[in-house]
C-alpha cells in the first residue's frame, strides 16, 4: 500500500514537471485538488471523487466543490464575507439542485462560530456551533435541531493538519471515528498525500494537487473546472474583457440553441458563473474590451444573423439586428478594440475576415485572403493586440493536416499588416476559440467540452 501510493504521489510530481505546469508564485493556496482512491488501489484506479477549493488572492476560501467520479457537481458551497473579511453565510446545492439553499454564520464571540441552517420562509431549523483553537480551527462542533444531536472532536498534528475526527452522541457512543496520516508534504509545507484509515484498516488514500497561481488549471488542463468549465455543459465559445475582469461564454446542450453567461473577477477570482438572463437563446458571441457591448448571432435557416447589445450604465438595452441593417452574416468574433473585430462569415463554406463596428454599422475591411480557403471552413480567430499574429482554426473534411489551430504572422505592421502563409500548430489538438491571458503566457480554447489552458510556451510561437 506504502509504494502504490508513493507511486500515485510520484505520478503527480512528474506530471507537475511537464511542460503543462506552471511553477508556484506565491505562498498561500489559490486553487486545489483533492482525488479520492477507495482501496485497494492499483494502477489503473480512477478517483471516486474530486474535491476542488478556490481563494480569494487574500487566501480567503471563496468555494468549495465536490464532484463525482464523472465529474458532476454533488456539492457546491460558495462563502459569503462583509467588509472586514469575516465569514457571514454561504450558499450552497446539493445533489443537483438548480437552487441555492442558505446558510447564516455569525460569531458569538472569537472562539464560537454559529452556522444557521435556513428554510424557505426564513426560519433557522438547525444550528452547528464551531468551538475554535488559537488557529481558528474547530477543535469540536456541537450541532442542533430541537435538540443537541452530538458533537465532533477534530485533533491535529503539529503542522495543523487533521489528525483525527470523531462524532460523539448525546449517551457517548462514538461514530465515524476516522485518522489521517501523512505520507507526502510539499516545499510549501503543505501535505499532497494522505490515507484515510478506520478501524485499523485504510480505507482511502488521497491525492491533492496544491497550485499557488493566478491560472487556476487543474494538471489535465481544465480551466477552472466546476466554475467555467462546468463538466456537465459544453462549452462553446468565450471572451474576456480587455482587463480580463469580466468573462462571457456560452454553453449547451444543445448546439444551435445556447445559452450566455457572465463571469466577474473578485479579488482575483472568477468566484461564478451567471446566466445571462437578459438574451434568449443564442449561437456564439463575445464581450467587448470595454465590456459595454455583447455582439452575438442566431442560427437560421438563411445563414447566422448577427444582433449587438449594448450596455446604458447598469442596463442592457434592447438587441440591434446589424446583418438586417449591415446585410453582413457571421458569427465567432474576436474583438480587437471596441470597434475592430475579426469573425466568421458563411463565405466559401466559412471564412475569417476583418470588420469595423461604427454607429451601429459593421462593414467588412478585409477579407484576409491568405489565411482562407476556398473547400474548408476557417472560424474563431484570436488576433495579437499588437496585430503580430493571428490565431484561428481550420477544417477540410477528410483532411487531418489541415483540421486544428493555424498560426498567420504579420510580415507588416500594425496599419498595415501582410499576413503571411498559414502554418498549423502541430502541439494542439483539434478545437476553437483560441485566446491568450495573462500577458500572452497562458494559452486557452474549448474542446467542444471543457475549456483548456496549456503555457503559451508549448506552441513555439517564432515572435
């Protein structure tokens, strides 16, 4: 049992070398894996669950997320916080519930901390008060309906780590007595390998993967899974503001008819994401640098119609038809400033080309003809912000040299770009919407399921 898991640990640490990972920069957990083993294991063991935990760039927890083996959300527990950064409720779903229920937590006094479980009407119906040690950690928790039901005793090792939990009945019988020990600790002081063991047998090991990062990727690449990746949707397409503040996307499950949703950063975190009630169903779109537009099409029968929303102050106004006014069909866009953008037309089964948004008019400037093809499809380009290269994909049925992410440099300038032969990036696999974060170090697109990040570094880019 020793070597397998000290096998599983050395598996993570090699996958943590490769060229996917991204070294620590900071001292305090932003972004956490933890992948559940039953015993015995053995080499093809899967987890039979995942919990992923986010903070705050203060190291404050923001959410917590427990999925099933498939990666579905069993649990999803967001906290709550005032002004001053103390903890007053959460909300939190359980067995996918669409709602939120809530939770209240007020704090009797430094050391006794009070969650409220509420109804639908307002009522509390149960009460856990968390004791605390000298390190704000529950060392016992009494819990409460009509009645107190028992208690739970946690005890720690010297690192603080969870030792031992135990919960103790109104007669003093003992139930779920359970022990941690710690086989791995990281250079951070943070333990990556544990077992789970009752009555004397192990019935558990468990892996966390621990990243210190702004990038919030898990080791396989999903960018952050359970949040805009939600692993039970299809994610689509995405854009970012131009302070990478704001996040729209869509996702589906089914393709012609998708849904919008909108993301902001909080200190530091895309803390959730929130459907875009204002638009009906939609095809694809994306958010303006200045994050006051949403340009977006519909699929029909006569081609993709292309709408713009924009936004009054704190309101989205009403949808403006521009393939009714601009007679220009499209779809995938990539906006270079809040009125040049680059996108998808039906063209010669799907071409790239370059337009300009003014006064509620969308013309065509280019029709970039070295990076189309007259048989296949190109879509979804990201264009650099200092116009070095364009990013963007192409499909010829039954041509695998030409299906995935092409590169076109700028042998010109910023006005006046030459945009030279299309090269394929051999790196990637298949998929769209490619688009770099994180002053172009940080390389994202969507599968079809999830949304991928890789370090920009392993696409070899000659700039």
């Amino acid at each position: 049992m020793k070597k397998l898991l000290i096998s599983l640990i050395a598996v993570l640490i090699v996958a943590c070398n490769s060229d996917y990972y991204i070294a620590p920069t900071d001292s305090h957990i932003t972004f956490e894996n933890i992948k559940f083993f039953r015993t015995p294991v053995h080499s093809e063991s899967n987890p039979f669950k995942y919990r992923l935990s986010y903070y705050f760039d203060n190291g404050k927890l923001c959410r917590w997320m427990e999925l099933d083996s498939l990666g579905k959300v069993m649990t999803d527990y967001i906290c709550e916080y005032d002004k001053n950064w103390k903890q007053t409720g959460a909300r939190y779903r359980e067995d996918s519930a669409t709602d939120f229920s809530i939770e209240r937590v007020r704090f009797e006094n430094d050391r006794a901390k009070v969650t409220e479980w509420i109804d639908s009407i307002g009522n509390v119906y149960y009460t856990m008060t968390d004791f605390l040690n000298h390190e704000d950690k529950t060392f016992r928790a009494e819990f409460k309906g009509d009645k107190i039901h028992g208690y739970d005793s946690t005890f720690y090792t010297k690192q603080g780590f969870t030792k031992r939990i135990f919960f103790t009945n109104t007669k003093g019988k003992v139930f779920n007595d359970r022990t941690f020990k710690y086989d791995s600790i990281n250079n951070y002081d943070d333990w990556v390998g544990r077992k789970k063991i009752m009555n004397d047998s192990v019935m558990e090991i468990q892996i966390r993967e621990t990243y210190y990062d702004s990038n919030f990727v898990t080791k396989n690449g999903i960018f952050y899974q359970g949040i805009l990746s939600t692993g039970e949707l299809s994610e689509n397409v995405f854009s970012f503001t131009k302070d990478q503040k704001q996040f729209f996307q869509t996702r589906t499950s089914d393709w012609d008819n998708q849904f919008g949703y909108l993301s902001k950063k909080i200190n530091g975190l895309f803390t959730e994401s929130i459907p875009f009630t204002v638009l009906d169903t939609i095809y694809n779109g994306a958010i303006s640098p200045n994050g006051n537009k949403i340009i977006f099409c519909l699929k029909k029968q006569k081609g993709p119609q292309v709408w713009l929303m924009e936004k009054d102050e704190d309101n989205w106004l009403e949808p403006f038809n521009l393939t009714q006014h601009s007679k220009i069909k499209g779809g995938y866009f990539y906006w270079l400033s809040d009125n040049e953008l680059f996108f998808y037309t039906p063209e010669n089964n799907g071409d790239i080309v370059q337009g300009k948004l003014e006064n509620n008019h969308l013309t065509i400037i280019d029709s970039l003809p070295n990076l189309n093809t007259k048989s296949g499809t190109e879509f979804s380009p990201y264009v650099d912000k200092d116009k070095r290269f364009i990013v963007f994909t192409r499909y010829i049925e039954g041509d695998t040299a030409q299906q995935g992410f092409f590169i076109s440099y700028n042998l010109g300038d910023f006005s006046s770009p030459e945009w030279s032969s299309p090269e394929k990036l051999t790196r990637l696999p298949y998929g769209w919407n490619a688009y770099f974060i994180n002053s172009e170090s940080q390389f994202l697109y969507t599968n079809g399921d999830d949304i991928i990040s890789v370090p920009s570094t392993v696409l070899n880019l000659k700039i």
